[in-house]
C-alpha cells in the first residue's frame, strides 16, 4: 500500500475516529491520542489492511477496543457509563435546550444502546456497518437502537408532562 493509497482509504477515517473516541473517553487529547496511536500502528501494518473487507467498520471497531483498553489501564472513566449531568427537572426546564435534553438522556441509557444510537442517528451509519463494527447482530442493532429511541422519547414525554403541571399549577 502506497502513502496515497493509506491516505485515500485510512486516514479519511480520522475525523470519525476521533468522535466516536471522544465520546467514549470524554477527552479530545486522549481521543486525538487513541486516533494518532492508531493510524501508527495502520501504517505499520498496511500491508495487512489490503485484506479487510470493510475497513471503516475494522477501523471503527478497533477504536473502540483500544479506547476500552485504555479505560482499563488508565483508570479513566467511560465517557458514556459515567458522564456527569445535573440532573435536576428545575436544571432540564431552565435550560429549555431540547438538544441538551436529548443528549442527557442519551448519557442515561446502557451502553451498547448509547453507542448503537450514536453511531447510527449522528454518525448515521448502516445498521450493517454498526453490527460489524460493535461485534453485533444486525438485529440485535435494530432491537438496542428501538430501545433507545424509545427510552428517549419516554424521557421527552416525561419532561413536557412535567413541564406542563409546573405551568397549571401557576395558573398559566
């Protein structure tokens, strides 16, 4: 594999790598790390990536096996297990941010619905390419990101239902 090829078909990879890493380790230096550790070891061993079947999906997959790695043996939290959000119902209606509602409830969720909804509503991969790259069945994907729609929309519900007897009971 030549530089350009690397270039062409690895490193056009490092933008999404680097987001999907930063919302594992909740840290853009120790994702910019995980993604440049990475692309080394890539390009140490390109010769190998000319047999992969679908390098987006291996290169997605092998960022989040080296981010749980260091999560081990950096003892640094897991951005989606542990991600801190006031949680208050006066802090979520005075914020009024629908996309920091949506988001805070998303922190909430189980792990492999917060990446499965993740990957697919904002990093907007196929069902297919999450299976692979989460080491998953496509219905198994189907099933976690139903779930999580769900929940989320069960939380939404939750709010306006709230927000809604908070302005009754001021005779609004």
């Amino acid at each position: 594999m030549t530089q350009d090829n690397f270039q062409n078909s690895v490193y056009i990879l490092k933008d999404e790598m680097y987001r999907f890493a930063k919302k594992f380790l909740m840290s853009a230096d120790e994702a910019e790390d995980v993604v440049m550790d990475l692309m080394m070891k890539f390009w140490q061993k390109k010769e190998e990536l000319l047999a992969v079947d679908n390098l987006k999906s291996f290169a997605m997959r092998s960022i989040k096996n080296e981010c749980l790695n260091r999560l081990k043996h950096h003892e640094v939290k897991l951005g989606f297990a542990s991600q801190t959000r006031h949680n208050s119902e006066l802090y979520q209606i005075e914020t009024n941010n629908m996309r920091e509602q949506i988001l805070g409830f998303i922190s909430r969720l189980p792990e492999k619905q917060k990446m499965v909804i993740h990957l697919k509503d904002v990093e907007e991969y196929e069902i297919s390419e999450i299976g692979q790259m989460l080491e998953m069945e496509e219905n198994a994907v189907r099933i976690n990101l139903m779930r999580a729609r769900q929940k989320v929309k069960n939380s939404i519900n939750k709010l306006y239902e709230y927000e809604n007897r908070q302005i009754q009971g001021l005779g609004i």
